[in-house]
C-alpha cells in the first residue's frame, strides 16, 4: 500500500497552470505526440502559470479554503496547530481497509465469533481462527496507514517563540538561547552588524525578524539612539512622495507604467487572501508606483511587485499573533498601516539598489546571471548540462524567471522569507549568493531532470518544481549547498564576480 501512495503522491491535476491547452496527458513517456518544433511554438501552447481561473482553483492548494474553515488538529491540548498548504495529492484520502475486504466484526465478543460450517444466507461464515487473522490483518493495515509520515504543516511567517496560545509547542532550549543572543545584540547602544549578521544565516527568530532585517538592509543604522529619528524622518519621506508624485499616475507620460502596476497587482500571490485585499492591493501600487518614477533608468518591471511581498509580511507579522495569511489589514490603526507600507518601501529600494541591472534596459543583469548559472552547472554536473542540451533546453527559458523573481514563484512564501533571512546575513546575497543558490536547487532535481526525455517534459517539470511542501528543513539543506558550491567554485564563473 505504501508503494501506492507513492506511486499515485506526485499525480499532477489536470488543470494546473502552465499545462498544455485541452491535450491528452503530454507527459507520458509512451504517448508519442508532436513535439514543439520552437520554445515559441511550446510557449504559445502553454497557459501563464499566474492566469489562474476558478476552476483551476479546484485543482491546486487554495488559502481561501481556510479564511471560511480554519483548520485545527487537536487531539490533545498539547497538539500543535497546524497550518495547512496542501496540494492536490493531498486532498486524496488514503484507502481504507473497508474499501478492499469484507466487513469485519470487531466488536467486544470479536473473540468469541459464531462459528458455522455451512453457508449462512448464502455465504460461507469463515472458522473462527480465519476471522480473527481477518482481524488482526486490518488492524496491521490500519496501524500501517496511521503510521505514515505525515509532513508537519509550517505556517507562513516561520515561528520559534513560545506560541500555546495558538497551540504550537513551546521554544527549545536552542531557540531561545538565539533568540537571547539576537536581543542582546539588538539592544546594545550600537548594533555589532557583523554579529549579528553571523547569527541571522542560519534563520532570524520570529520575534526580532522586523527589526533585523530593516537594520541588515541598511534602512535603520547601528546606533540605537537613532533609530526611533530614523524611523519618523523616513516615513514622513515616504509619504511626502505620496503627496508629490502618486496623483500623476493618470499623466500620459506614467499611464502606461500605472496601468501595468494595476494589472500586476492582483496576481502578486493570488492564492493567498491577504493579498487580495483591496486595501493592501492600494498600498502595493503605491510602493510599486512611488519606485518606479524615482527611478527611471529601469522605471517599472513585471516581477519587481513579487519583491515587495515578503518585507511588508515581515513587517505585519510584528502587530499579528493570528495567521497572517487570513488577517485584515483594515483592522489595524491607521499609522501602523502607514508606517508598514513606508518601511516596505524603503526595504524593498535598498534590495533592488543591489540588483538594479536587472531590471534596466534588456535587463543585462539577468542575462549575466543566467549565463553565469549555464556555466557554473556544466562544471557542476556535467550530465545534467549536457541532458539540457540533448533536450535542447536553453537556460533563459526557465532561469529567466529564477533571477527575475529571486525564486519566489518556486518557492512558497514561507520559504522565501527563511531565504532571505541568509540573503540579507550575505554581503552580496541577492546579487551574487543568489547564483548558487539557484545552482543547489537546480541539482536537487537531478534525478527528475535526467528522467524527462523531451523538451516537453522537462521544461515543464521545470517550472513546476513540486515545492508546496518545504519548510525550513528544506531550505536550510538548500543554502547550506550554496554555501558548499560557493566555495568550491568561488572562481567560477570568472566574469560573473565583478
């Protein structure tokens, strides 16, 4: 039974995005169909994996679910809440003993069944020793299946405080002699960043993830005395951007750049209901607007207004206990409001700073990173660079969207925010760590990539990369390979390192 769970885990709905249109099962390695001549000609098949309509819904992990039905699992007071981000597999349930075999009588007198060696309405009553191996068989079955390993479901905004209040399990000794350390540093009068960079790769604490990432961007200084001033005179800033420049949208010479925004808008995580939010949707393009016309030479990018989800939930998380997936923003006082947009915004502009060249002109950026990932993975694995070849996959048709987006349309949210826990702890992480990153998570797929035979095939396993299911285990794993690759190429690619 378990090989069948495992054969049937990783079945893949019909309707998930990025499929072809209304064919058969193209995946198949036995269905002989026509391959694509072009990239172009599979692109013009293909739906966009963020045109998602309701009935595509049905078929994929839906938060919506859940702002109706919060869904607990207690059995006990001391049961962890679970979060669920489930996939279509899941949805499944697992075979029961009752759907195979006949009814079986496990009642109190079970031990002393009634016993006849002659039909009975037309069927033969089995020997007592026979009903009782019938029994214990399921309850083996039965046991085996309870048995399963169940993948901890991991809320959006990775927790390590003491959380029984919402039914998760207290802090380890571990996790709070960090989080100590983390508030001994962030509280003396000057902040060794250093330090605290050192003690933020491995994961920021919950708790204390707001403060240390405004001050890893560089958006709050060391000093301590200063921050509070730093604070008021940048979100002032902020909105005096608000007041001079948003009504300018309707010009002709922003209309097209607002519109894009508007339109971009509401496929920014459109499975998560936060993000829907007509409220928070007006505070993105402001963000999203404010950046683009004070920065011309780049102006506005699709994929830029993916970058901003991950501050502004950090930066809710340090007014919400609930789950921050399903919380109001309408609910929150107005300058917290305000103050969460404006520090998202100044976040989010010393992060691009670093990687503005990706989003200039032909984004030459880009094109530099994904030539530096082809080069570093031919010397990495050799078989995987040579099957992409055979297959005739080029590297920008899938590693575009890698470094245009930083992962965050492979990766559940939850899991972005851990990687950019470490991104920020890097000197050079977004810009330069990112490369290597993308290098472990290419390989971690090795296996599934040397199995698709076409271009077909691979390029969709490519972008749809079963993910749904990491954590910080997994991503822990993954940065800790960069980290590995990292130094062992720290050569390679040559021309990259600038």
């Amino acid at each position: 039974m378990a090989t069948d769970n495992r054969i049937h885990f990783w079945r893949r709905n019909q309707k998930v995005p990025g499929r072809l249109k209304d064919t058969p099962k193209a995946s198949s390695l036995n269905t002989k169909s026509k391959k694509p001549a072009t990239f172009h000609e599979f692109a013009r098949s293909t739906n966009d994996a963020w045109d998602i309509d309701d009935e595509e819904d049905d078929g994929m992990f839906s938060l919506k679910q859940y702002s109706s039905s919060p869904v607990q699992s207690r059995s006990t007071p001391q049961t962890p809440r679970l979060k669920l981000f489930k996939s279509p597999e899941d949805t499944e349930p697992l075979p029961r003993p009752s759907d195979r075999q006949e009814p079986i009588n496990t009642n109190h007198d079970q031990d002393r069944l009634d016993v006849e060696s002659g039909p009975t309405n037309g069927r033969v009553v089995k020997s007592c020793s026979d009903a009782q191996l019938n029994v214990n068989a399921a309850r083996n079955t039965l046991q085996k299946q309870q048995s399963l390993p169940v993948r901890p479901v991991i809320p959006l905004v990775a927790r390590i405080s003491d959380q029984n209040a919402s039914g998760a399990p207290p802090m380890t000794v571990r996790e709070k002699t960090r989080l100590d350390k983390f508030k001994q540093l962030l509280a003396s009068p000057n902040t060794d960043l250093e330090e605290l960079r050192k003690h933020s790769w491995s994961g920021i604490p919950r708790e204390v993830r707001p403060v240390t990432w405004r001050l890893l961007s560089g958006y709050l200084p060391a000093n301590r005395e200063r921050r509070d001033l730093v604070l008021q005179r940048k979100r002032e800033e902020y909105f005096g951007f608000i007041e001079q420049y948003y009504h300018s949208r309707t010009d002709d010479n922003h209309r097209d750049t607002y519109r894009q925004i508007h339109i971009d808008i509401p496929r920014t995580n459109p499975l998560i209901p936060l993000f829907q939010q007509p409220l928070v949707q007006e505070v993105f393009e402001r963000i999203l607007f404010i950046w683009a016309i004070r920065h011309p030479a780049s102006g506005y990018v699709q994929g830029i207004n993916d970058l901003v989800t991950p501050f502004f939930v950090v930066f809710l998380s340090e007014f919400v206990e609930e789950d921050v997936e399903n919380f109001e923003m309408a609910s929150l006082p107005l300058d917290t409001q305000r103050n969460i947009e404006a520090d998202s915004f100044w976040c989010m502009s010393k992060l691009l700073d670093g990687i503005q060249d990706n989003y200039t002109f032909a984004q030459p950026g880009i094109q530099i990173k994904v030539k530096a990932l082809e080069e570093l993975v031919s010397r990495i694995d050799e078989d995987v660079h040579v099957h992409f070849q055979r297959c005739e996959v080029e590297y920008l048709q899938f590693a575009f969207r890698w470094m245009n987006n930083l992962l965050m349309r492979e990766l559940p949210l939850r899991c972005t925010i851990r990687l950019w826990d470490t991104y920020q702890a890097e000197s050079e992480g977004f810009s330069h760590f990112h490369l290597y990153v993308c290098a472990a998570f290419l390989i971690k797929w090795r296996k599934e990539i040397l199995s698709m035979v076409d271009f077909q095939s691979l390029l969709m396993l490519l972008q749809n990369l079963p993910t749904i299911h990491w954590g910080n285990e997994e991503v822990g794993l993954l940065l800790a390979e960069a980290y590995r690759l990292k130094y062992m190429f720290a050569d390679a690619p040559s021309h990259y390192k600038r």
